[in-house]
C-alpha cells in the first residue's frame, strides 16, 4: 500500500553543488542526476571510466527490463489472440462501459475527497496553534499503515444490518444500519486510507514554503484567505496534485476494498470473470486497466516535471485558530477515529471474543502461514535487489535513451495492478510455462515484478546521492574504477539496498491480488487466511493474521519514515 | 622536451639534478578539450617545475578546473600531450587512468569519503603499505596539518576549515608528485580563507611538493603561488611571477582582471609621452622602444598610482565616489573624455562635481598597450 510513497515528492536527491564553474559544460554523457528529478540543470562530468556503461551492466539491466516485461507483453499477445472483432464487441458490452464508468466514478470520487480531507490536515498540522499538533500529524499520517482490504473488512462487519455498530446501539433502539456496499462504502474506505499521500506530500510543501511570501502578501493588504488562495495555494498545488495522483492510482488499481464492497469495479470484474472462465473478457479488461493506469501515470510524471523546488522554510507564527479550534480538533479526531479506531476495534474484538469462547476458530490459526509469509517475503526481497542493482546504477549514471528505458521497463510494477500482473503469469504458467505454475517460484515472479520499483527507486536514489567527486578521489588515491566502487560507493548505497529490500520484503507479507491467483494449492500465508477468512464468514479467523499484517505494515512505515527524515515537528 | 629527451634520458636527469629549479614535473603540451561543439580548452600549453605552486587564474568557465581534471586523468583531451616527470601520460593514443598517475587531488568541495573518519580518509590512498609505516605516515600527516586529536572524527563532525586539512593531508599522503588544487578555499569564509591560504602554502612548501592550484580570486592567486597563469577562454594568456604579471600585464584582459585598470591614451614623443595628464617622461614608461615615437599609445594606470588634488583650473571632474572604508575609489572624468580611477585613504574628501588635477604618484613604472590592441606585441 505504501509503494508510491517510497517515490514520493518529498524524498532528497544529492544534487552536486550546481555553483560550480559553467566551464564543466555539460559533457555528452554529463550524469549526476536525472531531469525529472531537478529542474536545475547539473555540471559534473562524470568519471572516464563511467563515461559508457560497462557492457556487463547494460546487458544484466536489459535482462531484468525484459523479464518484467513478460508478463505484460503476454497478456498483449493474449488479447490479440481474442481476435479484433470479438474484442470490440467485447469491450462494447454494456457491462464492460458500465465497468469502466463505475472505476471512472471511483477514482474521482476518492480522489476529491482525499483532497477536500487531505489539504485542511495538512494546513492544520502545519500553519496553526492546533493543540497536540505532532500528535495529530502522526494519528493524521497512520492511516496510511492499514491495508486497504483489512479496512474495508472492517467496515464492512462494523456498519452491516447486524454488524458491531447495530448492536452496540441497540439499546438505543437502533435496529438495523445500512450496509455500507457500493460506491459509496468503497469511496469511504479508500478515502480513509488514502487521503495520507495528498496530507504527506502538501504537508511537506507547506513546511518547506517560505511563510515571509504569505507575510508579504498580508503586508500587501491581503486577508488571511487571500493569502491563501493567492500565495500558497499556486504554491502547494504541484505537491496536491502530485498527492492527488498517487491517490487515483491507488484506487484504480486497489483490488482488495471493491471485492469486499462488491462494488464492481475494473479489479473486482477482471477477478470475478477470471474465476468464472472468462479468461477472454478478463484480459481484455486487464489491458484496458492498464491503459487506464498509464493514463494517470502519463499525468503525474508531467506533474512531477514542474515540481518545484521549494526555497528555505522559516518557521513563523502560526495561524491563531480562536474559536475554530473546536471544530479542527473535530475533524482531525473524527478521521483518525474513524480511519484507525474502527479495525481495531473490530479486530481487537474478534480477538478477544474468538479466545474465550468460539476459541477454535482462534486457535486454527498456525505459526506455518507466518513462516511462510516471512519466507516468500524474503526470497523476493533478495531477487529484487539482485534484479534492482544494475538498473539502478544505470539509471543512476547515465542519460542516455537505453537507460531511461530500461529503467522505465522495471516500472511495470507501478503501472500494472496486481490483479492483472496476477492474471497475466496464470497464463503464461499455465500455457508456456508448466514445470514452475503453482509454485514459489511463479510467486516470487510475481512479487518482483510488482515490487521492484521499491527497490529500484531506493537504490537508485542512494546512488544519485553519492557526490561523484567520490569515486574520482578515490581514482586519485590509487584505486581502479571496481576498486573505487567497492570502497566508496558501494558502502555508502548500502542502507538504500537494505531500505529497499526491507520494503519489498513488508509489501510482499500484505501483497493481496498476485497471492490470490498464484499462491500453489495449500500455501497458506497470512494474507490467504485473511481472505479465506473473508470469503468463508468466519471473520474470527481473521483476527490473528490481520493484526500481524497490520504491524507488518507499521514497520514498513517506520522504514520510509527512516530513510526519507520524515520529522514530525 | 621531446625525443631527444626521452633518448638522453638520464644524462637529461642528471644534468636537471644539479638545477633543479629547472626540472619539469608536469608538461601539458598543445592540449586541447572539447564538449559537444564547444571547445573548452584550446591548444594550451603550460610546464610546472619541481617543488613550485603554480596557479591557474581566471573567470569561471575560463577551462582552468577542466586543464585539472586533464592532469588528473579524470578527462581524456581530445588533442596534445600531457607528461608527467617526463613520462606521457595523455595523448598520441596512450591514456594512463588517474589511479596510475601519482596525482593527487584536492577536490573544491573536499569530496571526504562521508563513512570513514578523518584518519581513514588520509589512510585510503595508502592501501599497500605496510600496517606500521601506513599508521606512521596518517600520524606524520595528521600532525603537519594540525589535526591529530580529530583523527577518529568523522567528516560531518569538522570544520570547513578543518576538513580542508583532511583533504589536503589525504591527497598529499601517497606522495604524489603533484597535487592539483580546485578551487580549494571557495567553500569558506572570507576570514578563514585567508587565514587557510597561508596554512596551505606553509604545508605545501614544507611537504616540498609540486602544486597547480586553480581559483577566479586574484587575491589567492597573488599570495599563494610563486608563479601565476592567467586562463582566458581556454588559453593562457600570460604566465609568470605575481608581481610581473599585476605590474606588466600583457594583454588588457590580463590587466583588467588583476585589479582596477584604466587606460589613458597618449602620442609617444622625442622625450616622453603627452596624455591628458600631461607630458610623461620616456624613463616612466615600461620599454618604449624609440621606434615608437609618433605613434599612439595606452597607459595602463591602476587607482593606486594616481593622485587627485583639488584645483579649480585642473584637468578633471569628480564623477562619482566609492567609499570602501579604509580608501575611497574616485572616477575622474577628464577635459579629454576619458575616465580614469584613482584611490585615496579616508582622510582625503573629494565630491562628486569637484575640479581636480591629477598627477601620477606611482614610483614604478607605466605599462603601456599600443592603440587598439589588445595585447602586447613583442617589445
């Protein structure tokens, strides 16, 4: 759930001091750091010995591009096999627009109230006397740690005809409450768990915003609101955009919250057909997603271009809230109430009422799910830093079109959702490649090619942060350009490896779609039990899993807010 | 040096040993360094000696940092030669990478590996020596730079002005031959910078190590080296002793960097040479060849060699007045339309609007260009 974080705009790149003399025209091959990155241009020449990747490098990137690849370059081959024709009239069926109109529906539905959520926490945490203030940015930020489909359960058992909630108003009379189905539970459980990305990143803006431009304004005869809307407001909207985006991917591709709220969204179809043997209809869905999904991200890597780099923040007084301070206090507590409280309330009461007295239910939960959750987690952390090495430094260190594309290609992960990428090596197990269908390894596969940007996208920026004026003392100290790596560089990339592969490793443990379609018969892991759990109507038998998923999901919190500084304050 | 140094090799060295002020550690010949269409170093040739500081001075973006990364290996030239101790270690084909060169580097941010302490950072280039001898050799550095109770600090825990110790005592460790300099003071302060150049030249000449230092801040450059190279656009447009190169620039460029300068346009003639000053005496003038006479000149006269007294039947007006404090820098317009500068300590007051004479107060004597041209021609 926090993969687009680990991308996200508030992270530091090492940009090398851009004063220097302009007699280091920008060589050819001039690296150091990536355009979308910086807006300013940056003149350091590289090394010789940089100059041109090495041929061992380039080929094992290509490699790993083009593995990742398979999966979607099958599912295209796959809709072609379905024949124009028939495609078209498939994608023309009422349900297919109706599909299309429900996810269109959901995205800006989520999307808006992330925003209308997201921006007043962050102003709040940020520009005035709210009490409690670092309290409330991180209750405010801690959503971001429950997996969506572990809240959509939740709310699903609370808010039913006869769910928690009901009976804990019955003695009110109260006797039945609305289910929560549909679009508008989906949009209500997405929004609770993905409004954090639009806070995080206009937090991060506001903090960095020089607060004397908002003085200058009030100087100038301004109100407070028209400061607002005329001074910071074009000062944030890169980073609200940049949150807002990364909210629609979200929910675009989340499978888990319309399953459970049987709202029928892209992901939730290409499941259902899936399993109904529709496998024609479900491809054509998939790419159809896909193409929805690299629409987005076609959006946000322009937004990204303008992202501002933001001058020295100064912190001044803050905004006297007065007699608002009631409701402020109101809203931030009713969304960390509603978005934290809730499962864990639910959850907290299984647990309980399933030890004492529908105890066996608890007790088939076994260690075994755990262990083989850590163990698949693990495996696929080491494949993907192994595959995220050489695209990284490529990426790194060089401009040309092969890298960028070969860095882009171990992408897919972000652009394609698990459902499809689950879907999509169904397939190609089951059609070309039997021996490994419905093993490890086909699950690990999949894990990689979902995650490897975690890893890519730590590394590389570990990469970019070391000054290459490094390894070129080090030349000069009598090192070869491997021996220069070895001693400099690699030492000092190495807690960006460790900090991507402990992400990959914490996102696989919760990963829901790919598990769902790959995992062999009879591996059960965590998250199976969760869903089996879901499926069956046993919810007691969630409790155990769902709690180990969600401080599994904690600590890959704590290893962002570690590698990016996220301070509090 | 050509071949037939190469051939007389060690009769050459041997004839260099009992001069070695002579002796060239570091030969760039003819080098040129393009990127992309643009050519950032052209045709530039230069020689260090044994044991000098030599610096390379001019604007930004003059290819002074890039002549470096030359010398380092850091860059491949794209013609010439460049030898080291008499050996080629760029050009003709052949390119010796950086690590075999025996150069060492100060880089202009320092570059200090940022996970090994300061005593880690001055053993890195030591890897092959024996345990004992590299202990003693960080311990000797350490001490010569002054810094032997931070030896176990990490980068992040020391001064600018110390971590520019750790860079120096770290290049200058392996014994390089030569050391090159980029820019290292623009990352201080002004006070520490001064106090860091003298610091650096006492540590340079007690390690007796060859030196290319490159800086845009004249200042530097005066104080510090024993030879100055003044870079333009990628050439080098006048090399020599400090004092020779601020008093007798040889081309306005030169002159104009080094300090103030104005020119004040005279006819040379039997005696002397008459400008808006008046008549200046041929013995005043920095070899003015009698050829000369009739022609048109430019003296060079900086601020400091001009003295204004207030004269309501002088040749100038006051234009304008810039105080700096201890002096004020005044720009003289004359009856002839020409301006020129002149400086004054505090005590004397002239304002704008006030008639003046000027006389020529230096003791030394005037450099001069021939009209319109931009440099020297040979004298």
């Amino acid at each position: 759930m926090i993969r687009q974080l680990a991308d996200s705009p508030t992270r530091r790149i090492y940009t090398p001091n851009i004063q220097m003399d302009a007699e280091h025209a920008p060589g050819p091959d001039d690296t150091a750091s990536d355009a979308t990155e910086s807006t300013q241009s940056v003149d350091s020449a590289e090394s010789l010995a940089e100059s041109t990747p090495r041929l061992g490098v380039s080929l094992a990137a290509a490699t790993v591009a083009a593995l990742v690849l398979l999966p979607l370059i099958w599912l295209v081959r796959l809709a072609f096999d379905v024949g124009l024709s028939e495609a078209l009239a498939l994608s023309l069926r009422p349900q297919t627009l109706e599909v299309f109109a429900n996810s269109a529906a959901l995205v800006v539905a989520v999307t808006a109230a992330s925003i209308l959520v997201g921006v007043p926490l962050a102003y709040l945490t940020v520009r005035t006397d709210l009490p409690f203030r670092r309290f409330w940015t991180v209750a405010v930020s801690l959503p971001l740690v429950i997996p969506s489909y572990i809240g959509a359960f939740a709310f699903v058992t609370a808010f039913g005809p006869q769910g928690a909630l009901q009976r804990l108003l019955e003695p009110l009379g109260v006797q039945s409450l609305p289910r929560l189905y549909g679009l508008g539970g989906a949009t209500l459980v997405l929004t609770l768990y993905t409004y954090p990305y639009v806070y995080i990143t206009t937090r991060a803006a506001l903090k960095s915003m020089d607060t004397t431009l908002v003085e200058a304004a009030r100087t100038l005869r301004h109100t407070r609101w028209e400061a607002f809307r005329r001074v910071t407001l074009p000062q944030i909207r890169p980073a609200v955009a940049a949150g807002s985006l990364l909210v629609a991917l979200y929910t675009l591709s989340d499978f888990g919250t319309p399953a459970i709220m049987r709202f029928d969204a892209f992901t939730r179809v290409i499941f259902v057909e899936f399993n109904a043997f529709g496998r024609d209809f479900a491809a054509l869905l998939s790419l159809q997603l896909v193409a929805v999904t690299l629409l987005i991200l076609a959006a946000e890597s322009r937004i990204r271009g303008d992202e501002q780099v933001y001058g020295g923040g100064r912190a001044t007084d803050r905004v006297r809230l007065g007699r608002w301070k009631l409701p402020a206090l109101g809203l931030c507590g009713s969304v960390a109430g509603l978005a934290l409280v809730v499962p864990l309330a639910v959850l907290g009461t299984w647990f309980f009422r399933g030890a004492s007295d529908v105890g066996s239910e608890t007790l088939a939960f076994d260690i075994s799910y755990v262990l083989n959750s850590v163990g698949v987690a693990a495996a696929t952390a080491a494949v993907a830093a192994v595959f995220a090495f050489p695209v990284a430094y490529i990426a790194a260190h060089h401009r040309g079109k092969v890298a960028t594309l070969t860095e882009r290609a171990t992408y897919v992960g972000y652009a394609v959702p698990g459902v499809v990428i689950g879907l999509a090596l169904v397939y190609l197990g089951t059609s070309y490649a039997q021996p490994i269908y419905q093993t490890l390894y086909l699950l690990v596969f999949a894990y990689v090619v979902r995650f490897l940007p975690q890893a890519v996208g730590s590394l590389r920026a570990s990469f970019l942060r070391v000054d290459p004026k490094l390894p070129e003392a080090a030349r000069t100290l009598g090192r070869t350009p491997s021996g220069a790596f070895r001693s400099v560089t690699l030492p000092l990339v190495a807690p960006g490896l460790f900090g991507g592969m402990a992400l990959v490793f914490l996102t696989t443990m919760k990963e829901l779609p790919a598990t769902l379609f790959l995992a062999p018969t009879g591996f059960e892991t965590l998250v199976t039990r969760v869903w089996s759990a879901y499926s069956q109507g046993y919810f007691g038998r969630a409790a155990v899993p769902a709690l180990i998923l969600l401080a599994v999901s904690g600590l890959s919190m704590l290893v962002i807010v570690s590698q990016e500084g996220y301070d509090v304050k | 040096m050509s071949d037939n140094t190469m051939v007389n090799d060690t009769r050459a060295r041997a004839a260099q040993k009992s001069t070695p002020a002579t002796e060239s550690v570091l030969e760039i010949d003819d080098v040129s360094k393009r990127f992309g269409d643009e050519t950032v170093i052209e045709n530039l040739s230069l020689s260090v000696e044994d044991g000098e500081i030599l610096t390379l001075l001019g604007p930004s973006g003059c290819g002074k940092t890039t002549t470096l990364r030359l010398v380092a290996g850091l860059e491949r030239p794209d013609g010439g030669e460049i030898r080291l101790d008499g050996d080629v270690v760029s050009g003709n084909g052949s390119f010796r990478s950086p690590e075999e060169r025996g150069v060492g580097v100060v880089f202009q941010e320092f570059a200090l590996f940022p996970h090994l302490t300061a005593g880690e950072n001055v053993a890195f280039g030591l890897k092959e020596w024996d345990d004992d001898e590299r202990e003693a050799r960080v311990t000797e550095l350490l001490e010569l730079v002054g810094l032997s109770a931070q030896r176990d600090s990490y980068p992040d825990e020391l001064s600018g002005g110390q971590q520019q110790r750790v860079a120096l005592a770290r290049s200058l460790a392996p014994e390089p031959d030569v050391l090159l300099l980029d820019e290292p003071f623009s990352n201080l302060d002004v006070d520490l910078r001064v106090r860091m150049r003298e610091e650096v030249r006492r540590i340079l000449k007690e390690a007796g190590v060859t030196a290319v230092s490159v800086t845009h801040d004249q200042e530097e450059a005066m104080s510090m080296s024993d030879r100055v190279a003044v870079v333009n656009a990628g050439r080098i447009e006048q090399i020599g002793r400090p004092e020779q190169v601020f008093q007798h620039p040889e081309s306005r460029f030169v002159a104009s960097f080094l300090g103030h300068a104005s020119f004040l346009s005279g006819t040379v003639g039997h005696d002397g040479v008459s400008t808006a000053l008046g008549e200046i005496p041929r013995e005043r003038i920095h070899g003015l060849a009698p050829e000369y006479e009739g022609s048109a000149i430019e003296l060079l006269v900086r601020p400091d060699d001009l003295e204004a007294t207030p004269n309501p039947d002088g040749s100038g007006v006051v234009a304008s007045r810039r105080y700096l404090g201890p002096t004020a820098l005044y720009e003289i317009e004359l009856d002839s339309g020409e301006t020129v500068s002149c400086m004054h300590n505090h005590d004397v007051r002239l304002d704008r609007g006030d008639r003046v004479s000027l006389s020529l107060a230096a003791a030394h004597d005037l450099s001069w260009f021939p009209e319109g041209a931009e440099t020297v021609v040979d004298r």
